[in-house]
C-alpha cells in the first residue's frame, strides 16, 4: 500500500503497522518510521526498445522519452526523487501517466504507453512484454519504511517490531530486488 492510503488506515484505526515509502513529514507527529532498506531504482522498458538490449541504462538516455509514473500523490517522495534524477540528468520527464498502482505503471509500460523509473523491489512484478534495468548513474536510493501510529494500544506490536528488526537482513535476502545495494 502507498503511503496516503495507509495513512488513511492508520487514522481510521483499521492498520497497526505499514511498509511503504516514506511518509510526509506532516505526519510525523503522530507516526513513527523506521527505514529498513534503501531501494535503486531500475528502468522499465518495453521489449524491443533501443535501450533494453544495454545492461545498464544511461538516464540521460531516456529524455526523449514518455514517462509513466507512479503517482506523485501515493509516493510523493518517491515522485519526487526520479524528477530530480532525470533533471541532474538535464530533462524534465514529460509524464504521459500517473498510475496508482505499481503494477499499472509497468503494464502501461508494456502496453507501449511510455518508460517508467520504479523501485528495484518491484522487479517480482515484472511482465513477459517489459525489461527491467539498472540505470546510470545509480545514486537515487528510495527509502523501504515500517511505519506505525506513535502510542498505539496493542501489545503485539512491540514484539512485532523488535521481530522485524532482528530479522530485517533475512528479509531483504528473500525479496526479488533488493538484493543489489
């Protein structure tokens, strides 16, 4: 879940604990973050794209380029920080869509509807028709949070934290993508 839906959830009182992208900071007086990892992203191509026979894809590469992106409104962090990657790379992305779900993103991707910069842990979602790659330069590192309301009544979630915590490099080893950087 994006990081406004499940800020909605946490206000509703329907979620104890989240992992999502970071929260704004208008929230952070009443959630608290932990970050977990910190993602690469990759770009999504369709098949047969001049740039996906390279295994590493130049941004600057890509400015010609309609972009789908995830929406600035779900991840507003995540949003942000490919923006400024392609303008350090001398473009503004021309944003053809906004998805509101990942998978959208690399579907319209293979539907032919544009490119799109994604988080790395998406790569599991992959369709047969789109080609994942890292691209260059690789400084862009997308934060993975765990997020909870500050004071929460549940005595689970203590020892569901501490949990996730002792066991947090297991996990990112068992991820699709994550394991670079």
């Amino acid at each position: 879940m994006a990081p406004t839906p499940q800020i909605d959830e946490f206000r509703a009182g329907r979620l104890d604990v989240g992992f999502t992208r970071p929260i704004p900071a208008t929230d952070d007086a009443w959630l608290r973050s932990e970050c977990l990892h910190r993602d690469s992203l990759l770009a999504v191509l369709p098949k047969g794209h001049p740039a996906s026979i390279r295994p590493v894809v130049p941004v600057k590469q890509l400015a010609a380029e309609p972009f789908v992106l995830f929406h600035r409104a779900g991840a507003p962090e995540l949003f942000g920080a490919i923006v400024s990657l392609c303008s350090r790379a001398g473009f503004t992305p021309r944003v053809v869509t906004e998805a509101d779900m990942m998978q959208t993103v690399l579907t319209l991707v293979d539907a032919g509807e544009g490119v799109a910069l994604v988080p790395a842990c998406v790569s599991n979602l992959r369709g047969s028709g789109i080609v994942l790659r890292p691209v260059q330069p690789d400084t862009v590192r997308i934060p993975l949070v765990m997020v909870w309301p500050a004071g929460r009544e549940n005595p689970a979630l203590g020892p569901f934290l501490d949990l996730v915590r002792e066991q947090a490099e297991a996990i990112r080893g068992m991820l699709p993508g994550l394991r670079r950087g």
